[in-house]
C-alpha cells in the first residue's frame, strides 16, 4: 500500500500577497518558499529580494548575472512551504497536485534540469540530538563533502553546559575585551618609545644601532595590521581549510571544532566569532613570539596594530554574514565573495577583511561567465 505525502498547495493570488519585509514568499520551478528569514542573510541584499517578491524567480536562480550554486539551492529548500496551483474551476486535491507536482518534477529532470533536496536531520550521517564533535570524526571519506553541505541551523558542539557556553560568544564581546587592550598598549607603546631607549640591531653591535622614534609608531601600528591580514589568509587557508586524512579521526574532529562547524552552519551567529577565552590563549602566544624576536617597544607595536587587526577581521567576519551592505559598496563586493567561499568555492576565496592575498597566492574566487546555454 503506497503512502502519500501530504502537500501544500498554494494558488498565486496566495503567493502575490506575501511581497513585504515580514512575509516574503518566491516560487522557483512550481515550488513554493518562504525565505523572510533570509532576506537580510541574501550576499546580493535584501532589496534584490524583495524586488522579486511573490512571483516566479527561477530565471532569476539560472542568471545571469549570478547563477545560484548547488549548495545555494539545497539551502533553500530549507524554506519550502508548498507548491503552487493555477486558478481553475475544479479544485484539486492534493494527491492530484502531488501527482501533477511529481510528473512535473519527472520533466524537469529529463531536460537536465537540477533540483537539491532538503537536509533531513532525521536521516543525515550524524544524529543532530546529540552533540557533534564527536561523531564528525567516524565520517571519514564522506566528511569533505558532508561539512560543505550547509544546513540552517545551530550547533552543539560538547556534552558539558560550561564548555558549550565557553565555545560561543556574542559578536560584541570580540570588541568589549580586546579594544580596552588595543587602546591601553598603544598608549604604552608611545610612552615607551618617547623615552628614546628602544633600538634595532643592539643583539648585534652598539655602534651602528638604529634609534626607533615614537613619531614611528602610527606606521609600526599600520604595519601589524598588514602583517595580521596575511597571518589572517594563512590561518585561513592552511589550518581552517586543511583536509585532514578519512582515516584520522582526531584531525578531522579537530578541524570540525576550528572552522568545519563554521562551514556546516555558516549562519549560526554564536560561533561567527572567536570567544575571548581561547582567543587569550593564541593572542598570548603571538605576544610571546614578537617579545622573543623584536625588542620591547617595536615588538609591542607591531602586536598592539596586529591585535586592532585581528578585532577588525572578527567584525567584518560577522558583518559579512548578517550585515546589509550598500549595493556597489566595497563590503557588498565582500560579502558576495565570502558567501561564494560558503556556497561554491571552499578551495578558494580566503581573504576575509580584503581580497589582497588571494592574487599573490593564487586563489581568488573566477569571476562568473555565461555562455551559450544562457
């Protein structure tokens, strides 16, 4: 005996009335969704949306000028609310509509035409009850593609309360500890310097050393945070997007706990930034390097701007994922490009606060082009 699924069916006069900020409802391919909840979240802005607003936007997901990725497209059917029906005399029912929706779907796939199904969190390969960290590791070859699969909606990382809650921050919390800091340091900084004891090459002889004069400090502030935005790219890259071997369960559970989570629920604002508790600890360790490699009052510098830059890249991180920026604005073109490093391209796309690094090392994200099946 066959079961059948129990569908919406939404007629157009419905759908053309939710057109607004609190209720935003598009079609694509005779499918019906509710995407009010992602209208600030869309790189291209909410307006673009909102534009397009209960009616047909499947030309809209082929482009040009964006086409709509295959993670883009399983994401929304997040947001799935039902299918569409014609105005008619006789009403259909809705295993009639179910049938009509499948024949319809049968054609779609016929002339090649790709739909994504939902994530179900009820058949994935992890149990979503249970904290995750744990099981990604038992993932092994199928973990690469299953973490670059994006879902909507939050993550628990750790059976304890104390270290879940340790695990995540508030994205002003990035700001409200480390700020105070920057601003105390570049204080000291200057002070230490005007004293005019700090000198280059004194390890090396006393004749020729070069005075380092507290006028020096703006530039040795500007140079950490260049310094930063490339410890920034290089982080990113090699540690956050190493691929760790199907066969390691704990570099695969490591790499799950620094970044692939980030990966998994790209949105989750709890984790989009660094919680100052383990932060402390890698701060700490660049302070101990620049102490061991330069004298105090240049080593301090270049640390205090590295640290400025490093609350900057946090903020634009978050900004990125839950900001509006301006169309045509310098962070519209870095949102678009970070959701992009999300939805399509892992492998490239690093830079986060600038695209600067991604040209010397080759990784910036192929500009989009149409050809004639467009």
């Amino acid at each position: 005996m066959s079961s059948s699924v129990s569908v919406r069916c939404i007629l157009e006069s419905e759908l053309s009335q939710h057109r607004s900020k609190e209720s935003c409802w598009v079609l694509v391919s005779g499918r019906v969704y509710d995407v009010t909840g992602f209208l600030k979240r869309h790189p291209g802005g909410e307006a673009l949306i909102l534009r397009q607003a209960g009616s047909d936007v499947s030309r809209e997901m082929e482009g040009p000028p964006h086409r709509h990725s295959e993670n883009a497209r399983r994401w929304m059917e997040q947001y799935y609310i039902g299918d569409l029906v014609k105005h008619t005399a006789e009403p259909q029912t809705v295993r009639g509509r179910r049938k009509a929706t499948e024949s319809e779907h049968t054609k779609e796939d016929q002339t090649g035409a790709s739909r994504c199904s939902s994530v179900n969190t009820e058949t994935d390969l992890v149990n979503w009850t249970k904290p995750l960290l744990w099981q990604v590791g038992h993932l092994g070859e199928k973990y690469d593609e299953w973490v670059h699969q994006p879902i909507d909606r939050p993550i628990r990382l750790f059976h304890s309360d104390f270290i879940e809650a340790c695990s995540k921050t508030s994205w002003y919390m990035v700001p409200a500890v480390w700020l105070p800091m920057v601003l105390y340091l570049s204080w000291y900084c200057f002070t230490l310097l005007a004293q005019g004891d700090t000198r280059l090459f004194t390890t090396f002889t006393s004749e020729y050393t070069i005075l380092v004069h507290k006028y020096s400090f703006p530039f040795l502030f500007l140079l950490g945070m260049f310094i930063w935005s490339l410890v920034e790219y290089l982080i990113h890259r090699f540690l956050f997007h190493m691929r760790p071997p199907a066969s390691n369960y704990y570099l695969i559970t490591l790499h799950f706990l620094l970044h692939g989570q980030h990966h998994k629920s790209p949105f989750d604002g709890s984790r989009l930034v660094f919680p100052p508790i383990p932060a402390s600890f890698v701060i700490g360790g660049f302070y101990v390097l620049v102490r061991v490699l330069m004298p105090l009052g240049l080593g301090l510098s270049v640390f205090v701007g590295g640290l400025c830059g490093y609350v900057v890249y946090d903020m634009i991180h978050y900004y990125l994922h839950y900001g509006c920026p301006k169309k045509g604005s310098y962070m519209y073109g870095l949102k678009a490009y970070h959701v992009k490093h999300h939805f399509e391209h892992q492998r490239l796309g690093f830079g986060i606060t600038t695209r600067f690094w991604d040209h010397p090392f080759n990784s910036l994200i192929p500009e989009e082009t149409f050809g004639k099946d467009h």
